[in-house]
C-alpha cells in the first residue's frame, strides 16, 4: 500500500496488550495515517504520540456496551473511510468490527475469533515474541532491536508528577515493585514482597510500589512493613507517568502484567515472576538483561491468562519462588 494510506489498528484488549503492539504502531505511523481504537482504560498510553493521528476510544464494558453501543462505533469509524483495518486483537467483536467498518483491506490472524472475515490473514505463529507477531501484520520485513522494543512516550505533565513523587536524591538506588495483576493466580503472595521488601531496605536501596488505583491498598500493606524506605505511587500517576517513574528506577519486579511491558519500553530490567503462564506463550519480557523466575512443573501453563484461583488448590506455581532467590537476583543485578 502506498504512503500516505489511512490504517486503523484495532486494540482493544489489556493494557499489556497496547503495550506490545507499539512497535507495529510505530512501524505503520511511519508512513500512513494511523488511527487507533482502543479502551478508556488504555488511551492514555498513545495520547501525543507523533505517529498516531487519531486515538478512537471504545468504551466497550459501559457507554459503548452492547450490539447498540458496537453499531455506534462502527458508523463513527465508517464515516473515517478507512484504507485497511490491522486487528493484532483476536477477539469476535474485533473481528466485526472490521468487516462492519467499511476498510477494502482487513488484516487479522489466522486463528483470530472468525478469522473469514478478514480477506488478508496472518499465521499466528506461537514460536514467535508477541511483538514480532504484531509485526507481521504489517508485512513483516528487516527490524532492528530498538524497532522490537516497546515505546511508552512520557509528556511533561508526567515528568512533573514523577518529580512530586520521587524525592530529589540523585544518589538514591530505586528497585520497583508490582505487586498486582488482573489474574489472582498470577500474583507472588503478599508475604513474599513484603520479605523483599525489607531485605531490600536493609540493603540501602528504596523500594518504589507501581499499580493502578486497584492496586494502592496491596501496595500500602508492603509499605507497611518497611515505611520509611518504600514509596507507594499505585493510582496516582497516568500509564505514561508509570513507564516515567519506571525509567527512573534501576530494576522492577512484577508478577507476569502490565508494569512488566511498561519496564521494558522504559529500559529498565525486570525480574518478571511466571507462574500460571510461561514465556513460550510469546508475552515474557524482551529486553536483553530481563530475566524470569519460574518454577518448573507439570501443571505448568494452566491457562492463556493465569485465572481467578489455583485448578489443583495449591499454587505452588508461584508459592514455589521463594523470597530468597528473588533477594539474591536482585543483590546481583544491582551491585
């Protein structure tokens, strides 16, 4: 397709999700007019961005919910004239919404949720990293490291938050800690962060707490255990300011989730912790000094996503990470 043509992405899955498709977004904003649907939750993320023209919200959980509230979108999209639709989402309704949106050209995977209705279908290959697959929706072609890299941009606004946040000590080694996630399966026990937590501080070094605002009461019962050393910031900044407070830290260490991916776009490592699901699935962090702690067993992955509680009730998946090897991992990647 020529330069200049006008492309709609289609995500509208988690924030970890927007996050990995970056690198195709930056790929097509290139040389096109890059549209982008995606959720309340997750425009944050691509507000300012040069590549992209247009942010389109889809708020499909409430003000958009429904047939009556997808029909809406998809007039607002038809009315854009559209030359391709790229969906790296697989779900049903993205599928719809592409076909319903009036594009010549629909591009999607191969094993997406009623893939016919794409007429350019990508094989959805499960060896490849998320990102390369994202990629390959725009064509594939030679990508350098920093091309596979997520990109998180940060606004001024976002500096000036990170600024109130962090205290002005230059000389201050920050670990950060992401204790939450959306899957209850994919989260280390409470115990063992606040274990790190204190075995960090005894170290010199300041522990940093990232979340959304769901997160805040976990995060405060880690600061609890070690208050004059630890920052609790879950809720009080935007995914950009986030992926800022990150940059200025020298590690994090996340459950399998969203802080994971913006730690990456950010540059800073991340010692991510997989318990339900593995890096195979194509989703694990892909910076050069990241590192993942699993434990091998046979009941491991017991799902795409993690879930709501352990299939088998014991959870040794994450249990099994004992605080002390974090501890260690961590002593010697900061050192």
């Amino acid at each position: 397709m020529e330069d200049g043509a006008k492309i709609l992405i289609i995500q509208t899955a988690f924030i970890g999700d927007l996050v990995l498709t970056t690198p195709l977004i930056r790929a097509l904003g290139r040389h096109h007019r890059l549209h982008v649907l995606v959720t309340p939750v997750t425009a944050n993320l691509l507000h300012g961005r040069p590549d992209v023209e247009r942010v389109v919200v889809y708020d499909k959980r409430s003000g958009d919910r429904g047939a009556a509230g997808m029909m809406r979108i998809v007039a607002r999209l038809r009315r854009e004239r559209y030359d391709r639709v790229v969906s790296p989402h697989r779900s049903l309704r993205s599928a719809l919404i592409a076909f319903l949106c009036g594009a010549s050209q629909r591009v999607g995977f191969d094993n997406a949720a009623a893939a016919r209705l794409y007429n350019r279908r990508i094989a959805y290959d499960q060896s490849l990293h998320e990102i390369e697959r994202n990629l390959a929706l725009a064509g594939g072609g030679d990508y350098t490291r920093d091309d596979l890299r997520p990109n998180v941009h940060a606004d001024s606004q976002d500096r000036e938050a990170v600024d109130r946040l962090l205290p002005r000590d230059r000389t201050a080694v920050r670990v950060a800690m992401a204790p939450g996630s959306v899957w209850s399966t994919k989260r280390w026990p409470l115990s063992y962060f606040q274990a790190v937590t204190r075995e960090i501080c005894k170290l010199g070094m300041e522990v940093v707490l990232v979340g959304g605002a769901g997160d805040s009461e976990l995060c405060q019962q880690i600061k609890n255990c070690a208050p004059s050393s630890v920052i609790n910031t879950a809720g009080q900044l935007t995914l950009r300011g986030s992926a800022e407070l990150l940059r200025r830290c020298v590690l994090l260490l996340s459950n399998d989730s969203a802080p994971m991916h913006l730690s990456v776009a950010a540059h800073t490592p991340v010692i991510a912790l997989f318990g339900p699901t593995v890096p195979e699935f194509g989703f694990a962090p892909s910076g050069e000094r990241d590192a993942v702690l699993q434990i091998p067993l046979s009941c491991r992955p017991c799902g795409l996503h993690g879930g709501r509680r352990c299939p088998i009730g014991t959870h040794d998946c994450m249990n099994s990470i004992e605080p002390g090897i974090v501890v260690r991992m961590i002593r010697s990647r900061v050192a």
